[in-house]
C-alpha cells in the first residue's frame, strides 16, 4: 500500500505575502515545488522586480 504524501500541494492554490524575500520567499518556492500554484502578493515593487530578475 503507497502512503499519501502530506506534502502534496498539486491542484491547490496558495496565496503568499512577502513572497520576494526572507519566510516568504522560501514557502513560495517550496509550495510550488510540491505542486502549489503560488499566487504572489508584495507590496514592494522594487523587491519583487530584483526577485524575478527584471
């Protein structure tokens, strides 16, 4: 028998502030790793620009 994994996020949408750094920026990347469809709020626009490398 397979034992469910708990980290399965597939299917799910997760919402994340401060999503371009520090706490934030590690459960983005985690939750959309396992299948997570992060949607991203930060209020500094600056910061999320260096985050996405544009």
């Amino acid at each position: 028998m397979e034992k469910e994994n708990p980290f399965d996020f597939s299917g799910k949408v997760a919402l994340i502030t401060g999503a371009s750094s520090g706490l934030g920026k590690h459960f983005a990347k985690t939750l959309s790793f396992n299948g997570a469809k992060p949607f991203w709020l930060q209020k500094e626009l600056r910061r999320w620009k260096n985050y996405r490398g544009t």
